[in-house]
C-alpha cells in the first residue's frame, strides 16, 4: 500500500506505478534510509512523540532490518514498493505492527530522501578518496622504477623534447591529487545534514536539528529548510567531480594507448587486462583502456542531465529531483572501475625502454638545446631557432640525427659551433640541464618521487 492512500479514491494506473516508483533504483539507499530513520527515532523521544521503550523497540526492529539489507540488498527489489522509505516503513509495521506507523512523524520523505542522499554520497566519497589515493600510489611505484625510461614527450604528438616515463606517470599524480582535494572540498560543503527540514517549511516538533546532525556524524544542519529540500548542489558538485576526474583518466587511456600502439610500441599490456579479436589472431587489444576513455562519455553525459532538469525548477521539492540518482550512481560506480581498473593496468605495465629510448633518438628531440648551446654562444634566440631548423632539415635530407652531422657539416650554419655540441646534443644532457622545480631532470624527478610518497604515506 502506498504511503499516501487515503485522499485517493482510485488506485494508480499499473503503467504510472511503475513510471513514478524509483525503488528499482533507490534501494542502494536502504543502510543510510535505517540509519536516518534510528536517529529521527531517537529525536522522537524528546519531544514525546516516543517513549523510551517505543524508541528501543523501534530501534532494535530497524537494526535487524539492517542486518538483513546488508545481507541480501537485492531481496528489496522483489517489493511492491514505491521507494526506499516506503519500504522501510513497511517492513517496520510488517515487523512490529502500528508502533511502525509513529516514525514519519513530523518528517517527510524530502528531508529524508535528501539526508539519505548526502549519508550515501559521503560514504561513497571516502571510498573514491581511497581509491584514489591507491591510483596516485601505483604511478608513483611506477614512476619509481622508470626514473631512467626517457621518452619522447609531445605536443602536437609530435616529438618535442626528452622526457622521462617517472615524468609522465608523476603528470597524473598531480592530476589525481587536485580530483582529491577537489572531492574533499565538495565533502565540506555537503557535510550537513537536511533532516528536521520536513516537506518544505521545517518540522512542527521542536527538534534539535544541531544535535539529530551530529548523531548521524554531520558537521551541522542546514539553515533553510526550503532551499534544504530543493539543494541538489551536492550532486552537481560530485558528477562535476567526476567529470573532471574521468577526463583526465580517459587522457592517460589515450596517452596508455597510443604508448601501446605498434606505431610507438613503447610499452606492453599485461594480458590480465587486454583482450583478442575473434578474427585477427595477431591482435591483443587495449580494451581496458578504451573502456576508461569510452566511459567518460556517460560521466558527463549523467551531468549535463542533472544540470538540465533542476535548471528553472521552482522551490521546493518537486518530483522530477528524483531524476537525481540514477546518474549520480552510475557515475560515481564508473569513476570507481575506472579508478581501479587504472591501477591494476600500471600494477602490470612494462615499459621497453630500448624501443623508447630508440624513438627519442631519432625524433630530433634535442632540437631547442642545439638552440640554447647557440644562445649560449651569443646568438640571439630567435636566431638560434632558425639556424637549427635548417640543421634539422639537413640532417632529414642525409636521414640522420642532429649529433650524426659531423661538426663540418655542422659549421656551414653557424661558425660559433665547436666540438663540444656533441656533449650538449646527448639525451643525458637535455634531461639533466632542465633542473628547476617540477622540470624532467633526474634530480627533480626523484625529488618529485619523494614528495609524493612522503604525501601518500599512511
Ligand atoms: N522517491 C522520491 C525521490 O527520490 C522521494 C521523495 C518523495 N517526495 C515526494 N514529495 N513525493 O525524490
């Protein structure tokens, strides 16, 4: 039976039923609906709505409930319920009769859906927060043992100048730290708890919100019961969150893939995570990957929706907020695989250092320290850089690299040349000579190494 009956005459068409019923979804809020619904019991209590013992018994017949939900979430799902407090309040006076009927008192299923909601979204913060952290420290063990992988790093994918893979993988580690802080600073804000909001207007029972927050382990209560039930900021903020994050792991898939391309070959894929064609016996495909940059479509997609359908909504609470989890969920469970599928990816990655190193060598990769060795020489830059590029195009014309020229040869652009370009042209010389804070020089990469584990450490 629906919460609602007695004003109805008529029962609901079988058809709007099952349009208007979100239990199929929100059941994934049942642990945080119990918990919301033993503090509102207790709060009952003091303002004689419950006695002590109609409290402990209510108390004791949601705690099994618990134990049950907790056991088998998916049994929910074979009720006729309309949503997840309904059926709590069901399996209540189910269990203990018509003392079940005293708990809504005084709350609505607005306050509750919204404090179920922030309950579930800090639960899941914390458990991405975790997850992220064990992403940041699987780059920094890789980064930690590819100090000496240099690679060609890009732009334009074009080999620009010598990086390292440490480099690289340190990129992402500064990219996941700011998804941390990010997500902790949404947790600030959503930290309060709506409860005591009833409908729209504020419970008629004399209720201390400060201290039904705090029992529930909220920093405070809210301070507007309208804008309390109508705030799905909370949602924005982590599908933004997410948004922001998927991006840049569907960046390192793409970087991940096209280091594994045949055209690059700089690393290997396990085969625990990559998959073959059904046809083409040859091939081992990056599929984990593609699935990572794949799935940041939906990511923003679940926020551009949400964004849409509380755009002009008028105060308070109207239904279509109950739009609000689907993509909320389905969000926040791919952020998560993503997350952990990157790790179990950079957990088996092997990078062939020879092939890479080949690929730097032959990418003219030295080009602006050749420039820089003639500014040192007196040249201005400007001038520098042409000269090079002329050296650049002669050394494709012979198919060699810049430091293959003979310093003859090397002399017809510039007279200021000496023998000790050759020094300056090596690979060791470009990565070392970058030594200021967060450039790719051995020193400052290792730096960057033990700045990070020191962050991470437990
Ligand atoms: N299932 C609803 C939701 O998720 C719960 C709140 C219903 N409130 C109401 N006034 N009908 O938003």
């Amino acid at each position: 039976m629906a919460l609602w009956g007695g004003r109805f005459t008529q029962i609901a068409d079988q058809r709007f039923k099952q349009f208007n019923d979100s239990l199929h979804f929100d059941y994934r809020l049942a642990e945080q609906d119990i918990i919301v619904s033993i503090a509102w019991s207790k709060a009952l209590v003091t303002v004689n709505v419950l006695s002590n013992s109609e409290q402990y018994l209510l108390e004791q017949t949601l705690k099994k409930l618990l134990a049950e939900v907790q056991a088998n979430p998916e049994h929910i799902l074979s009720s006729k319920a309309e949503d997840i407090h309904s059926w709590v309040e069901e399996e209540l006076i189910k269990k203990i009769g018509v003392l079940g009927k005293k708990l809504h008192t005084g709350r609505s299923r607005n306050d509750q859906v919204a404090t179920d909601l922030k309950l579930w979204c800090k639960t899941q913060v914390m458990v991405l927060l975790g997850a992220m952290r064990d992403l940041q420290k699987a780059l920094v063990s890789t980064a930690k043992v590819n100090q000496d992988a240099v690679m060609p790093g890009y732009t334009h994918l074009q080999r620009a100048q010598p990086v390292t893979f440490a480099h690289w993988c340190l990129a992402y580690v500064e990219m996941l730290m700011r998804d941390e802080t990010r997500l902790q600073d949404t947790l600030k804000r959503l930290d309060v708890s709506p409860l005591g909001c009833g409908a729209l207007a504020g419970t008629a029972y004399k209720i201390d919100r400060e201290q039904l927050a705090c029992h529930l382990g909220f920093a405070s209560a809210t301070r507007n019961s309208l804008d309390t039930v109508s705030d799905r900021d909370h949602v924005l903020e982590l599908l933004a969150d997410a948004s922001i994050g998927m991006v840049h792991l569907s960046r390192f898939a793409e970087d991940l893939i096209f280091f594994n391309t045949e055209e690059a070959d700089f690393i290997e894929l396990s085969d625990i995570v990559t998959s073959g064609s059904s046809l083409m016996p040859q091939k081992k495909n990056p599929d984990v990957l593609e699935l990572i940059r794949g799935k940041c479509g939906r990511v923003q997609g679940a926020l551009t929706s949400i964004m849409m359908t509380l755009k002009g909504l008028p105060l308070a609470y109207n239904k279509d907020m109950q739009e609000d989890k689907q993509g909320l969920f389905d969000a926040l469970d791919t952020w998560l695989d993503c997350l952990y599928m990157s790790v179990i990816v950079l957990d088996n990655i092997q990078v062939k250092r020879l092939r890479c190193q080949q690929a730097v060598e032959q990418g003219y990769s030295n080009s602006t320290d050749m420039a820089d060795y003639l500014v040192a020489k007196g040249v201005p830059f400007r001038e520098a850089h042409h000269i090079v590029g002329k050296v650049v195009l002669e050394a494709m014309k012979h198919g060699v690299v810049l430091e293959e020229l003979s310093l003859a040869q090397l002399k017809q652009f510039s007279v200021v040349i000496e023998e000790d370009v050759y020094d300056i042209l090596a690979l060791r010389s470009c990565l070392e000579k970058r030594n200021v804070r967060g450039g790719v020089a051995p020193q400052q990469v290792a730096f960057a190494i033990t700045e990070a584990e020191k962050r991470l450490a437990p």
